[in-house]
C-alpha cells in the first residue's frame, strides 16, 4: 500500500454524463486499492447522483488520521475499516448511529450491539502464513503449522509481518496472540518471533505479496491475499495456524455531524446489500450475509473453525497501550516509511 495518503475520484468510465446536481461524499477507506475500484464502480453505477472522492491508506493510517481530524471531520463516511477502529472512533463520539436497509439479514457478529447500530460489518479479512515452497525447500526450511513453529532458528531471516500500528492485519495478530496466550506468553512470543523477522511492512498485504515473489520464505498475511496470491501462479501455500487465528471486519459507519446525511446513508445502505455482497465475495469467503457465500479459489479450508472468538471491544479498547508497548520492543526492524 502506498504511505501517503491520496484521493481519488472512481467513477465508471462508460457512464453516460452526470446531472449537474450531484452530491459529493468524502470517504476515507483502508479497503485493497484493487477491490477499491471494483466496489466504486458497482456503487456508481447504482447511484450515479453520487460522487466519492475516496482518500485511503492502510488501517493504521486511515484511523489516525480519523482521529487527529476529531474536532474538525474531514470524512462523511467510512467504508472498509477495521471493526477495532470503528470501536475505538465510537467511543470517542465520532460516530452517527444509522440502522441500514436490509441489517436484519446480516450476521449479528457483523453488527454493532447498540440499537441502531453506530456501524456495521461488510466481510471478515483473517490472518494466514503465506509460504514460499520454492524458496523453503532451497533453504531446507519445513513448511510450518503453528505460529510457534515461526520462531524456530530455521526461520531467522525469513519471515516478514505487518506493523501493527499502521496495519489491521499486524494489529489482529498482536491482539489474537494475546488472547490465545495470555499477556506474559504472548509478548515472549513476540519476544522469539521478533529475532527471525526480517522487517515488519506498513501494509497488511506486502508479506504475503514478498512470499509469493520470492522476497521471503514466510509472509503473515491474510487468506484473501494468500489466495489471491497462488491464484496468480506464486508458489505458495496459504497456512492457518494450529493455535488459532485472529480476525476483523471490513467496516461501514457515518462519521458525526456530516451535511451529507441522506447520501451517506445510501452509501451504508448499498454496503450492505446483496450487490455489495456478491462484489465482496470474489476475494473474501466470509461476507456478512452468509447465506450469500460462494466458494473462494484456493481460500484455505475450515477457516470458520480456525478464527479466534475475538473480542473487539477489548481490542480498540487496549488498541493504544498494545501498540506503545509493541512500538517500544519490536519498531526499530520497521520498514522505513513513505
């Protein structure tokens, strides 16, 4: 992903011209810049009276950004953020409750407790290894099963992972590690994992992406990018780890006081519709109207059975002590950023 934040206007380009009245919403998203503008275009071409000039950056980025903007709101909407960061602006106040057409249908795991709902879910993104079998068998490196198999001294050097700060990948792993291990195993973990890493990315996409060019042995991704990945002809396999795997939720939610209320609420209410859904399932296996679901190539199986039980609200909740402390121990292998 790019470090810098930057904007952009999709719209399709076989769309025949626009009425001059056309409401303009700004939305900030942390979404793959190549679903980004799959997504835009379907939406667009269901509601051509409304134009998005969509500024986006990696999870981490996206949520600082959000949150340094607090008192003077930039966005009208956010679609494709982490449900972590969603809790963490909804406790600050920033966020417009707004129950959307058709939530009744979604997974109440994809919806926010309160009544309405201050957001909602889209479609899960879940953490997996993505192994090079190529460049492991030159090393004579096995084909790990468990994240405690990554901190064997063959690894050293060889596996790459996302920072937690400015990635949601990196963040749900660090927070996944804790809730499987406990707080005191957990960071002696990391403790092991952080002398075979090589460098920790700002993106949560890059190490499965170096895995499969063949830039590192084992890339912790996310299962989307590890299919994807191998479907594009890398030597790869996509691993979930015996222990468990962390998780989160690409995310929908006004942000408070917009002027452009009507037209956001009908951006949340595409984001959930069974369009919206079908475009979400071409990469993500677990959309948050399940019945919907179609198979994913290459998706790893079982994948229901391996998500951890997170708890979001103790995630953005210790979200800020989790990644000063983590900063403090493990920043200094960060990639240099952009």
């Amino acid at each position: 992903m790019l470090r810098r934040l930057f904007s952009l206007t999709l719209l399709a380009s076989a769309l025949p011209s626009l009425a001059a009245a056309q409401t303009e919403l700004t939305v900030y998203t942390a979404f793959e810049s190549d679903d980004l503008a799959r997504y835009a275009a379907a939406f667009t071409a269901e509601h051509p009276d409304i134009k998005i000039n969509w500024v986006r950056d990696s999870t981490g980025i996206v949520t600082a950004k959000l949150l340094a903007e607090k008192n003077n709101p930039q966005a009208d909407v956010v679609w494709g953020l982490a449900a972590s960061s969603l809790l963490v602006l909804k406790s600050e106040g920033m966020l417009e409750p707004y129950a959307p057409k058709g939530v009744a249908a979604l997974d109440p795991r994809f919806v926010d407790t309160d009544t309405p709902p201050s957001w909602v879910g889209t479609d899960a993104w879940v953490a997996a290894v993505c192994f090079n079998t190529v460049e492991a068998a030159k090393l004579g490196i096995p084909t790990p099963t468990s994240w405690e198999d990554l901190t064997k001294p063959e690894f050293k050097g060889h596996v790459v992972m996302p920072n937690p700060a400015s990635s949601g990948t990196g963040y749900f792993d660090v927070s996944a590690w804790i809730q499987l291990f406990g707080e005191e195993k957990a960071w002696d973990y990391m403790d092991r994992l952080h002398g075979n890493i090589a460098a920790y990315t700002h993106s949560g996409s890059k190490p499965c992406k170096m895995a499969g060019s063949g830039e590192t042995v084992a890339g912790i991704s996310f299962a989307f990018r590890g299919a994807k990945t191998k479907a594009e002809g890398a030597p790869i396999e996509v691993i979930l780890p015996s222990e468990g795997v962390g998780w989160d939720m690409e995310s929908a939610a006004i942000i408070a006081g917009t002027p452009k209320r009507e037209a956001a609420q009908a951006l949340m209410d595409w984001a959930v519709s069974p369009a919206a859904m079908k475009e979400y399932n071409v990469g993500y296996a677990i959309i948050a109207i399940p019945s919907l679901a179609q198979p994913v190539p290459n998706f790893p199986e079982n994948i229901d059975k391996a998500m951890i039980p997170n708890d979001f609200v103790w995630a953005a909740n210790a979200r800020a002590a989790i990644l000063e402390k983590w900063s403090g121990r493990y920043d200094a292998k960060s990639e240099a950023k952009q």
